[in-house]
C-alpha cells in the first residue's frame, strides 16, 4: 500500500503543479521513475505531450538504455536485449552505431499478425545485407524480430512516440522505417516530424488493412540503397524511411518480390 501512496502523492504533486513550467526537475525525475508517461503528465496540468517532452529534455531528465540481465547477475550480460528506464545511474551500451531503426508489429491482433513481423524482419535483414546497422524496437517475445541476433540492436519498448523518439534521440539513429510493422508503427508517422527533426518522404499511410496487407507480402525481398528517383510513384513500396534532414531522405524500392517468402517465414513457427 506504501508503493501505490507513493505513485498517489506523485500524481497530487503534479496535478498541484497547475503547468508544465512549475514542474522542477526533482518532481519531474521523481514522477518518470514512478512510471508516469509524457502524455499522462501532460493530461494533469493541462499541456500536451510534446510541451512536456522539450521542458523535461529542457531539465536534462533523459532515460538510461540497459541490457536485460539474462544471466542472474551470476555473469556479467552482454545481451543484445535491451530496454530504457529512469531507474539507472549510467547506460550500458555505447551509441556510436547510428543504425536505422525499424519498427516491428508489436502484439498480434485481429488485422495484424505474423505478416507484418516478416515484413520488419526481412527489412531489417535486407538493410544489413546493404551494410546499414539496424535497431529493431519491438514488445512482442513471440516474433522473430524479436530475436538476439535479427538486428545489430534489440529494444524491447513499446511502440508510442515518447519511447520512439527517446530511442531515436540516444542512439542519433540515420532514420526510422515506421510502416513494415501494421497500424501501430505506422500511426506514428504523423507525430514523429513534428518535432522538427525529422523528414518524412513519400510516406504511405496505409489506410485499410487490405493495402497494408497487399504491400507486406509484395515488399522487402530485396531493397535497392539507396535510391532517391521518385518519378515512378508506383514503384515505391509503402514504407517510410524518416531521416534527419530533408535532403538525405532516402526512398527504398522493391526487386522481384518473393511470392513464397511469406509462407517459408511462417513455417519457422510450426
């Protein structure tokens, strides 16, 4: 009952503050270690959830990247699972990789399911093959872009824009590809050049399961990098790579696609 009075006095502490500039920095660590979202402190003093994003960076209240401890501290862990937290002191990674993230399908639902875990992974394997590094951010333990060794970086997060932009932030990543992954991933592409620091270029929405899906099982068997001629509309896949910076968007464009890739990645399964 005294941890729960704890996350209770803090929730008082900022509905008290009135505005996200009478938040100091002690409340505002305090409130992120609670577990308190960006957006939920934004609902309590009447602001929103970028406002209250820049005046914490403003108070320097970043999170720490560690490894999960697969080892019960018997070991040291060198895993390749890793997670953000405000509960640490120091990161355990160092972030001079400056990969591309992907985006993964996070939980199977109804319209999103092991589909869109192919499309991230065969991503993420074409963008190595180009030589790029990749951060594949993803929740679901039950996909195969989930796996230690899928990407040069694995974080286990959810897929909201706080924890996006965190991670893109950290690791100074080259870009983000938001729509390999199904509706989630990809409704984060309105939010994520809002801030200023990121491009969007030739972004599909994806409005309808039936596009999405069409566009999963034709896309990703090989990717050209990088390809900047946009005449030829149709010939562009529905994903999105955002970069820093308008002129070094980058546009990735199907070969042949591989007809029986979808049904040998769901065989991994059976």
């Amino acid at each position: 009952m005294y941890k729960l009075e704890n996350i209770v006095e803090t929730h008082r502490a900022l509905t008290a503050a009135g505005s996200v500039q009478a938040i100091d920095g002690k409340l505002m660590t305090r409130a992120k270690r609670m577990g308190f979202a960006d957006v939920h402190i934004a609902s309590l003093v009447n602001s929103d959830e970028a406002a209250v994003r820049a005046h914490r960076k403003s108070l320097g209240v970043t999170p720490f990247v560690k490894r999960i401890d697969t080892l019960a501290a018997e070991f040291p862990a060198y895993t390749n699972y890793l997670y953000t937290t405000y509960n640490a002191s120091e990161h355990d990674v160092e972030f001079d990789e400056h990969g591309t993230m992907v985006l993964g399908s996070g939980v199977y639902r109804i319209g999103s399911s092991v589909e869109f875990d192919w499309c991230a992974v065969t991503c993420a394997r074409s963008l190595r093959d180009q030589g790029v590094r990749t951060i594949m951010v993803n929740y679901n333990p039950e996909t195969v872009s989930t796996d230690f060794d899928e990407a040069d970086r694995l974080y286990f997060e959810e897929l909201g824009w706080e924890r996006v932009m965190d991670i893109f932030e950290l690791e100074a990543a080259q870009g983000v590809v938001v729509s390999v992954g199904g509706r989630l991933p990809v409704s984060q592409e309105g939010a994520l050049p809002t801030m200023g620091q990121v491009n969007c270029h030739r972004i599909s929405r994806c409005a309808s399961r039936r596009v999405v899906s069409r566009s999963s099982e034709q896309t990703l068997r090989r990717l050209t990098w990088p390809r900047t001629d946009t005449s030829s509309p149709r010939s562009l896949i529905r994903l999105a790579l955002i970069s820093p910076g308008g002129s070094k968007s980058r546009v990735l464009r199907p070969q042949k696609p591989s007809h029986n890739a979808l049904g040998t990645y769901r065989s991994r399964f059976r």
